[in-house]
C-alpha cells in the first residue's frame, strides 16, 4: 500500500496552519487570517473552508475560555448582558452567509480580509489608546475591577455606554457568524472605549464571547446545511486548533504578541492577492 505524500503534506499543512491559528485566537484574535487562506490555497472552495474553519475552531476557541475562567468568574453579570447579543448575532451572520450564493461569500471574502487585516496591524495602537484612557479613568477612582470594594465590578459608568456594548456585541456577532476574523479586534475596542475593564479582563470576556458565537455559528451549519461540511478536515483543524489554544493561552501573557500579528499581516495580504487574481 503506497502513501500519498502530498495528502500527508495537505494534512500537516492544515494542522500546523490552525496550531497557529489556536494560539493566534488566544493571544491575538485574528487566527482566521491564518487558517482560512491556507485552506483556499489548498485548493478549497471559500464558502466549504470558512465552514470547516468555523466548526473546527470551536475546540480551541473553548480552550482559550478554559485558560481565562479566573477573570470570568469576577464578571459574570457582564458576560450575562454581552452573551445573548452575540449569539443572536452569530445565528444571524451564519444564516446570511448560507443564503449568499458561493460566488458573492467570493466577492466579499477578499474584502473582509483586508479589514480585518488593517484591524490586526492596528492593534496596537488601539491597545495602547485603551491602556492611557483606563489609566486616566482609573486616576483618583477606586478600581472597578476590585470585587472586594463592591461586589461584581461594575464596568459600565453609564446606560448609554452599556447599550452601546450590548449593541455593538450584537453587530459583532453578526459578523462573527459570516467571517469570524478579528471579532475579538473590534470586540476589544469597543469595550476598551465603553467600559473600564483591564486588558486581562477585556482578552477573557473576547475569548467567551467569540467562542458562543462560533459554537452558535457552528450549529447552524450543522443543522441547515450539512452536506457543505468537510468532516474529515473539520477533525484536522479541530485538534490544531485546540493545542494552539491550549499552549497559546498558557503563553498568552509572555510571547510577543506582535511576532504572530506581522505573520497574520503578511498571509492576509497574500489571500487577498491570490483571490483578486483568481
């Protein structure tokens, strides 16, 4: 019985590209910029890899959660108001992207890509502007996040800026459910603008809240539209995936994080050279 090299190859590619792609989610939250342009360049059609890509990462999106569980347990209120917003918006996105024909998820891809490729490369100056508006928020005030003053830290100053959190959740999860890439960017931002959580506590409730919204978008495909599923390389990103979590949360707090942005930036770009080409 001969081996089929190239398949080897294939499938070492698949599960070294979603390693990444796991841990990318954890540390960064662009993974998809990885995983995804690895399956179209092996030859996947977008809509079939964006699925499997989906479905795949649930494992090591739910990692990423498992490593962050101490900052979750202090904003559990928070995650209550943030939660259904972004599944109901993950229900939505998956539903529009099996609706849209295979030819305009295409046409959109190479588009979403380079948002979310400008949202990688910037940031970190949004993670800067959000650390200098929490220092001067925090100056003269006791700390929010400290549940020993008053209970459950209590993140939004004010009804205006809790609506807008739960608003932009439901938009985010929108977009999650079509194209997952850089929700955790735009997710972070908005909470670094609407509420006074740390960076540690805005990274935990990002990975819960993509996390929902991929095992909602995931189930969606699933039930509605099973024969578009690659089981085969479902498993291959699903065991990439979930180590990459596992060893890029353990590390989340110690590896450069700007060493895995500058390997998203430059895959990004390529997908969307070798897209608008084909």
């Amino acid at each position: 019985m001969s081996i089929d090299w190239l398949q080897v190859l294939e499938w070492a590619a698949i599960l070294g590209a979603c390693f990444l792609a796991g841990g990318i989610n954890v540390i960064v939250g662009a993974g998809t910029l990885v995983s995804f342009p690895i399956l179209v360049f092996l030859g996947f059609p977008p809509l079939t890899a964006t699925i499997a890509n989906t479905i795949g990462i649930v494992p090591g999106s739910l990692s990423g959660v498992a490593v962050y569980r101490r900052e979750l347990r202090t904003h559990i209120k928070t995650v209550r108001m943030l939660l259904p917003a972004s599944a109901i918006g993950g229900v939505a996105g998956a539903t529009l992207l099996l609706h849209f024909s295979a030819e305009v998820f295409a046409t959109v891809i190479p588009w979403l890509i380079v948002i979310g490729t400008i949202l990688v490369m910037a940031g970190p100056a949004i993670k800067r502007r959000i650390s200098t508006a929490g220092r001067d928020s925090s100056a003269g005030m006791v700390s929010s996040a400290d549940p020993s003053i008053r209970g459950e830290p209590r993140p939004f100053a004010t009804r205006t800026a809790l609506v807008a959190s739960v608003t932009g959740a439901f938009f985010l999860g929108v977009y999650g459910g079509y194209f997952s890439a850089a929700q955790g960017i735009l997710l972070i931002a908005l909470l670094g603008i609407t509420s006074s959580l740390s960076m540690q506590e805005l990274n935990a409730i990002k990975n819960l809240t993509v996390a929902a919204v991929n095992v909602i978008a995931a189930s969606v495909f699933i039930i509605v539209s099973p024969e578009l599923i690659s089981w085969p390389t479902v498993g291959l990103i699903a065991v990439g995936a979930t180590l990459g979590g596992l060893v890029g949360g353990r590390f989340a707090r110690r590896l450069p994080a700007g060493l895995f942005r500058v390997f998203v930036v430059v895959i990004g770009v390529a997908t969307v050279v070798v897209m608008t080409v084909r």
